[in-house]
C-alpha cells in the first residue's frame, strides 16, 4: 500500500501527547497516560480494528502475547500485536519476520483470517488448553 493511501485510510494516534525524553535506550513512555487515552478511545469504539505497536501500548489496551497474534475483545474490536517499530527492537532486523508482518497485517486491514495465532480476552490459557485436547 502506497504510503499516502495508507494515511488517507487510517486513523492514527499517539497514547502519549507529548515527548517524555529519553528512558534507557528508547524513549519514556509513561503507562498512565496511555491508560487514560486507551480507555476513552476504547469508549467511544466499536467493531474496530487497532494495530498496536509495542508491549507497553499492548499493556495500555489489555492485550498480550506473541507479536503477531490477534486479539478479539469486547464489541467487536480487533488488535494484532505487533513489535514497536524504534530501532532497539531486533524483531524486525529478521526479514522473514518482515515479511509474515507484512502478510498478517494485509490480512488484518482486509477483515480475512488466518492469522498467525487467534486469542480471545475471555478464556484464559487453562480453557485454551483445555479446548485443544
């Protein structure tokens, strides 16, 4: 997808206003304020499909997991996972990984299945394991 079309088609937002300065070897990212603007986009959202870049941005919506796993939560929404993409994350050095992310999030923006792994919020890994037996 070209670049401009991606940005006339989806909608992006930052879960922090502004920049904290620096945390380690990335940038501070402080939880509460992701928490806070995660719960009102979550509010006001229904049957949506949100791409989620980063473990903390995945703790400030209630999802984990394997990068690349999609995530079914209340009213229809959707989220796959995937590797925050600043440049300390090695995930994306592999271009294997590259190129499945590629192929899960075409999937994902299409509404077609098949994804890498399907979790839902509601059952915890005891029922999954149970479910598979």
């Amino acid at each position: 997808m070209p670049e401009a079309t991606f940005y006339a088609a989806a909608e992006r937002f930052n879960l922090n206003a502004q920049f904290h300065g620096k945390s380690g070897k990335g940038d501070a990212f402080r939880v509460p304020e992701g928490l806070s603007k995660a719960s009102r986009e979550l509010a006001r959202r229904r049957n949506t499909r949100f791409v989620l870049l980063g473990r903390a941005v995945g703790k400030c919506f209630g999802v984990s997991g394997p990068f690349l796993s999609r995530t079914v939560r209340d009213y229809g929404n959707e989220f796959l996972f995937f590797p925050h993409p600043s440049g300390i994350n090695l995930w994306w050095n592999d271009a294997r990984n590259r190129r499945e992310a590629s192929r899960v999030l075409r999937r994902f923006v299409n509404g077609r299945g098949s994804w890498r792994r399907k979790r839902t919020s509601r059952s915890s890994p005891t029922t999954r394991a149970r479910a598979r037996r």
